[in-house]
C-alpha cells in the first residue's frame, strides 16, 4: 500500500489484497488507526474516495483514498527559534527519529522550560519547510540520551501508538551500572509503582504496574575496591524509569543516578545532568510499508573517560554482527549510524 503526504492530506493507494475491502476497515487495519478515531474521521467527512466523501461501508476500488487534514498543525510549542536544532537521525513523511542529548526534558512541564527536545524538534521542523505537532511516540528520562521516537503525522502517531502498545518497537540501551548482576544475562519482571514517600520516585512493589527487562552483561571493570558492570538492557514494557528501577533493586544503579542510588566516578563527565543510560538502537516496522526501520547512534562525549574500561569490548561489538544488527561504536562526539 502506497501512503503518502500530500499538504494537509494523506493520500493512499490501495494495493490488489485491498480491493472490495469496506474503507472502515482499511483504516483500522492496513492503517492501523483507532475505530473511535475512525469514526470520528467519517463523522467529519475527512475520508474521501476520490474527490467524494466515503461512507464506512463503502468498497475500495482503485480510486485513491484520501483522509483531509491531521498534518499541517501548530507545533505546540512556542519560543523555538533560541535553540538549537534537534539532530534527526532518520526521517520520512510519516516518522523520524532524534537524538536526545542527556540533560534535556522531552517536553516542557512549565512555562519556565524554554529548551527541550520538543523545541528543538519544532525548530528542526521549521527549517524543513514543515508545520506540523510535534508528537513523541515513547520518551526518555531526563538524563538519559538517545534514540527518540516522533510520528510526522496524527495518523502516524496513532499507527505507532498502536505499535508501541503491541511491543513492536523495540528499544535497546546501554548501561553502565555499579556493581556484578547476579547472572551474566537475565530478565527482570518486577511491578513498579510509585514511591509514596519520594515525589517523582519510583520502586518495586507488589501493587505496581508489571515490568519486565531483559539485560547481557557486555563486560566488567574493577577500579579502587569497586567494580563497574557495562549492559545491553532491552525494554519489554515501558514504565517510568524502569530500567532504573530495576538495576537499582538488583543492587546495581545507574552510574550518575543520584535519585536511584548511583554516584558519579572517576572518569565520568555529567555536567549535564546525564546518567550511564544511552538509547542505543530503535527498531520497528514501519506503520505502512511494513519494512523494518532501525536507527543507532553513538553514546555521548560523557562517556569517553569511562568507556576506556571497556575499549575492547566496545571494539569487538563495533565490528561484529548481532543477528542482522551491528552496535553504535565508541563515542566521537557526534551521532551516526543510521539504517533503514
């Protein structure tokens, strides 16, 4: 099926497996869209078969669909001009990905938060000629860097919602943690709930959300009394600072974390804020194609001084194959290593 951006519309062609499928259902199916979403869309007169306003039941031909409006929108985000623009990794017309520093808010909380990653993506998106909401599919912490997830579109950001929900999205991260995990590789499934004493804190309890995170330990260092453990952690649900959580109550923090128990070391730079939590590599299908999009990036120039510990482990992920994928290298400052 052929989607494509045209001004404030989405133009698509339906392939052969689609024909004399009512329209409904292609929008809920090959476009993966909410039904109430959809309903609401036809309540509107949004969805067009041809240059005629479609029906839900109405069969697919060979006439172009055309959904009006959901793309040219306000950015949601006002000031954007002071700050720099967002490094966007990989982009079409339906989704991107960028690159969050560490330090820096996805979005604003308060009127006070004048340069976060939605700024820098509002800004980004004017210099391409575009006007549309910034939307994030997922989020990062604070301090944590990496691969951030944006959809281009509202019909995209319901496909990847969707997508997100299904785990079709993987996210895998970087860690660098106090402490020997108790196996060389594992899966963490512990509930996280709130931390009633602690505002913004989160823990493991019995009453929480269920979580689960798979880890490797990559390598180990031992420095002064104190060892130091390098993970490749993957999220299997998406709760607030789940991996923080997790490593934390295994008697593991982050590096940095001062609010989960870590400290900062010798060697560590994180003058901004950030913590040894990088979001190395971005997978998924994409919402129409079906193809796989994977992007990875680099880590940050605040880990140079400590990743000397681990130079041959990161050399040797570098240049070998995982499955299809190849991992970020050690660090230069800038970001690349993009697939598609």
């Amino acid at each position: 099926m052929n989607v494509q951006v045209q001004g404030d519309m989405l133009l698509i062609q339906p392939d052969r497996r689609a024909l004399g499928s009512e329209v409904a259902r292609l929008l809920t199916t090959a476009l993966a869209l909410p039904e109430g979403f959809v309903r609401t869309l036809f309540h509107q007169q949004r969805v067009l078969l041809g240059a005629v306003p479609a029906t839900p039941t109405d069969l697919v031909g060979k006439s172009k669909l055309r959904l009006t409006g959901g793309v040219v929108e306000p950015y949601g985000v006002d000031d954007w001009g002071a700050v720099p623009m967002a490094e966007v990794l990989h982009a079409d017309d339906h989704l991107f990905v960028v690159n969050k520093p560490p330090g820096i808010l996805i979005h604003p909380g308060g009127a006070e938060d004048r340069d976060t990653l939605a700024h820098r993506v509002a800004h980004w998106l004017y210099a391409q000629g575009l006007e549309r909401k910034v939307r994030h599919v997922h989020r990062l912490d604070e301090g944590t860097s990496g691969c951030v997830l944006y959809a281009a579109h509202a019909y995209a950001a319901r496909a990847l919602d969707r997508a997100l929900a299904e785990r079709r999205i993987e996210r895998t991260y970087l860690a660098l943690v106090h402490g020997r995990l108790p196996q060389r590789q594992g899966r963490i499934e512990l509930r996280i709930g709130r931390d009633r004493h602690v505002a913004g804190k989160y823990r493991v309890t019995r009453s929480g959300k269920p979580a689960s995170t798979e880890y490797w330990v990559l390598g180990e260092h031992s420095q002064r009394g104190h060892t130091f453990s390098l993970l490749e952690c993957r999220l299997q649900t998406g709760r607030t600072h789940q991996i923080r959580v997790h490593l934390n109550h295994l008697g593991c923090p982050i590096v940095g974390d001062t609010l989960y128990g870590g400290h900062r070391v010798l060697g560590w730079r994180n003058e901004s804020s950030g913590i040894a939590l990088h979001a190395a590599r971005l997978a998924l299908p994409h919402p129409y194609t079906g193809e796989q999009v994977t992007v990875r990036v680099d880590l940050p120039a605040s880990w140079q001084g400590v990743l000397q510990w681990f130079a041959r482990t990161m050399a040797e992920m570098a240049g070998a194959k995982r499955g299809d994928d190849e991992w970020p290298s050690i660090p230069r400052g800038t970001a690349r290593g993009i697939e598609s």
